[in-house]
C-alpha cells in the first residue's frame, strides 16, 4: 500500500532543491558579476611618448576608460627621487581625452639625465573594491638641455641671389642640420671620412632673394634644441634683364587647346593662356621642387656641367618677362632658365652624369627630363620633340637624353635648359664656368680639409661649351 503522506514529502524535497538551486545560481551570479565588475580594467594610457624632453617639450597625452569615463588624470614627471606635477584633471572627462601638456624643465626643476614621464589615472566606473591610486603608465625619457654645435669648416665667400654655393660643416648632438637661404631651407649631406662627422650642403640663392637676407646653418636634436650658425659669405646683389612678350592669336589657337584640354568653349583663349601661364607654371615649379627633395646622397656628378654645342642663346636665367596682348600687358613671369637653339630636333646631351629622375610631359615645360646629380644637383631640359632616356636611367656625360622641339608653351625648336639646386632654379653660367666651380666649390671643401667632388679637380676636367651671348632674335620661353 502506497502511503499518503510520501507524494508531499518528495515534492517538499523538490522545492528545496529549488530554493537551493536558485540561491546557489544567484550567489554565483552575483559573486561573478561582482567579479567582472572588478576584473575590468581601468585607464588606459595610447600615448606617443617622446624619448628626449628639451627646454620645452609639447607633448600630448591620450588616455581612455575601458568602462565609464575618465574622472582624474594628473600627469608628473619624476627625477631621482622626487617628483613635479605637470598637470592634473578631474571631472567628467568623457571616455577619451587628448591632453596637450608642454613641459617646461626649468620651471620643474629637471637637469640633464634619465626621468620618467607618469600618468596617474581613475575612472568612474564602480567596482566592489576601490582600485589604489596608482600610476597607469610611465614612460622614461633623457632630459637633454645642451644645443647642438655648429662648426663651420668652409664657405663660397661670396654669393649672388640666383646663384649657388656650398657650405661644409661639423655638427655634434644633432638629429637635423639644414641650410637656409632666407626663407628657403635646404638640406645637408654627409660628407668624407665618418670620424670627421662633416655635412656638405648646396646652397641655392633663389633669384629674388633680399640683400640683407640671413644665411645660416640651422641644427636641431631630438629633444627640440636648437643651435644657428650664419655663413661666412658675402651675399651680392645681382641685376636680372626684362622682356616684353607679345602674344599672337595663332599662338593661343596653337598652344591654348593642347595645354587646356579641359578648358570650357566659352572661355576665350588669352584667358586659358593665363591660366596656363599661371596655374600650369606653379604646377610645374612645386613638380620641381618636390624632385629636386629626393636628390642622391652622393655626387653623381664632376667637373663643370657641358652646354650643348653649336647653341645659341636666346633667353637667360630670371628674365622678368611681361607678357603683351592686344598692345595691353597681361601678364609677368620669371623665365628660369636659359633657351638654346639650334637646328631643329638636335640632339640633347646629359650636362653631366646622373640619374634620369623625370621624363615625360611637364606642363608649359613640355617633353621634360630631369637628370639628379646629386647633393641637391639637378639640371632640367625641357620642350622636347622626342625623349630618348627612362626614369631610373644611369646616363654618362653628353648621352643623349632626345630631341629638342616646341612642346609645351614654346614658341618654336629649341632647348629650353635649367640648372636646379635642391629644386630651386639658379643660373647655369656659374655651373657650366670650371674656374668658377673651382672657386666656389672645390676651394672651400679644399680649405675644410674635405674630399674634393668627384675626386676630380674641375681644372682637369673637361672645359665648358662656349660662353653664352645674347642674341636678338626672338624665339623663346
Ligand atoms: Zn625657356
């Protein structure tokens, strides 16, 4: 017989089994829970930290709340034993924060030596036990308050606006060394036996550049400091000649249409020629400018640049020209450089050896080809009829590079020829002088004690091609 009392009796165990079961299951999820809550990270740091710290170093810092918001930040710097508050931040922060912080170390006390960088950081996120206030990254960085120095070991004594020069130099502490010329600031290259640490640079002085203009040697080392020294050289003031540029209605019908393509039916040609005469040029000049930044570390190059032969001359370097329409001036530009001309599609020969480092159409300059020299060398050869040579192209002094012609805006076959340093256009006439390379190019490496370029005296080399004159007749651009 089956007694009343044992289907209750195994119901009240299933029940208790259930309590159990749900105690146990919520005492577990909450110990979890709680668990998580704890486990879960706090600040994080995505700094940049800089390895040196100057006089005044910017940096900034970056942090985020893995859960809830950032409530405190306070960023110290710590020197043997003790320790300065940069800056300190407290509030609602938000979940991310970039904080910019300027470090001054004479104002915290630093010196020269090891330091550490330490962010201090809490969120607002809560857990069952307050995490301890502690540093959530620390970062260690050299105090270098000493400016590099600038020693010079040789100069071109004098220089002229559109001219070149050089300038040999030592530098100790340093991560950076540049030249600059007025506003342009040009680079430096390593130079001779490594144990003397010398830099060279080849110095362009843009034809424009104001008498009184500062010449200087500029260096700067990781932690920001900064040591100038001015060239020893005598800048000279140089006078550039004008023209005046009559532009005909079957020019603008030649050249307008091929060098706009895009233009609009409606816009008359003169203004496309304007457009092209302004806009194309600039195009051209930063083209000029970015290449003329990616020369060889190494001279390719020696002795004087060669100027075809058999060319005549028929504009010069920085010729102010006014361009002329309808009687009424529309227009003024600076040519860069010099027009050769010869017999028509004659051959181009490579001023000197180098690297082929553009060749192809460039704007108003046409079928161009540029040849790297190096150390900021680069010579130019533009408005070919045909290019011979390839980008990458190891060329010989006199190879031909192509065929001279009337691409872009020429007004008929000839060289239209340029002599850049570090992208700058500067006058080729000191380029393609031997005495003059000899005089200001190798005499000052002479006097530094320096490797001369190419290890070749430029009066052993061979001579320039025929001085350039001036002619009168009118075949340009
Ligand atoms: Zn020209």
């Amino acid at each position: 017989m089956v007694s009343s009392g044992s289907v209750p009796k195994r119901s009240r165990v299933k029940a208790w089994f259930l309590v159990v079961v749900v105690v146990l299951l919520s005492v577990v999820g909450s110990v979890s829970y709680l668990g998580w809550r704890q486990s879960v990270p706090g600040v994080v740091s995505h700094t940049a930290p800089p390895r040196f710290v100057g006089h005044k170093t910017s940096l900034v810092f970056t942090l985020e709340a893995t859960r809830g918001n950032v409530a405190r930040v306070e960023i110290r710097v710590a020197q043997t034993g003790s320790s300065a508050v940069v800056v300190t931040r407290e509030g609602a922060l938000g979940q991310r924060l970039d904080i910019p912080v300027v470090l001054e170390s004479a104002t915290l006390g630093l010196r020269e030596g090891g330091a550490s960088l330490e962010v201090w950081a809490r969120d607002d996120f809560w857990r069952p036990f307050r995490l301890k206030e502690r540093a959530i990254a620390t970062y260690p960085v050299t105090v270098d308050l000493t400016p590099p120095r600038i020693e010079v070991l040789g100069a071109t004594r004098y220089v002229a606006a559109g001219g070149s020069g050089l300038v040999a130099f030592r530098v100790t502490g340093a991560s950076r060394a540049t030249v600059s010329a007025g506003k342009l600031v040009e680079p430096s290259f390593p130079w001779g036996p490594p144990e003397r640490g010398a830099r060279v640079a080849l110095v362009a002085l843009p034809w424009d550049l104001a008498p009184g203009a500062s010449l200087a040697i500029t260096a700067e080392d990781e932690a920001g400091n900064v040591a100038s020294r001015a060239l020893p050289s005598e800048l000279r003031s140089r006078r550039f000649p004008r023209d005046r540029i009559e532009i005909k209605d079957a020019f603008l019908q030649a050249k307008v249409p091929e060098l706009l393509p895009q233009r609009s039916p409606s816009q008359r040609l003169v203004d496309g020629f304007l457009v092209i005469n302004r806009e194309l040029r600039r195009q051209a000049e930063e083209t000029k400018r970015r290449i003329g930044a990616s020369s060889a570390e190494t001279p390719l190059w020696e002795g004087p640049l060669v100027q075809p032969s058999r060319t005549k001359v028929f504009a010069n370097f920085a010729e102010m020209r006014t361009y002329l329409y309808g009687g009424r001036e529309i227009d003024k530009q600076v040519h860069y450089g010099y027009d050769l001309a010869s017999t028509r599609q004659s051959s181009v020969p490579a001023a000197n050896r180098g690297a082929v480092v553009f060749a192809g159409p460039l704007t108003i300059y046409g079928n161009t080809v540029i040849v790297d020299h190096g150390l900021g060398l680069q010579t130019l050869y533009a408005h070919l009829s045909s290019i011979e040579v390839k980008v990458g192209d190891v060329v010989a002094r006199g190879q031909e590079l192509g065929r001279t012609g009337a691409t872009g805006l020429a007004m008929g076959d000839h060289l239209h020829f340029e002599v850049l340093v570090n992208g700058v256009s500067v006058t080729p006439l000191e380029w393609w002088d031997a005495k003059w390379i000899r005089d200001h190019i190798t005499k000052p490496l002479r006097e530094a004690g320096l490797p001369e370029i190419g290890g070749v005296d430029a009066r052993a080399a061979a001579p320039a091609g025929r001085a350039p004159g001036r002619n009168a007749s009118r075949q340009r651009n």
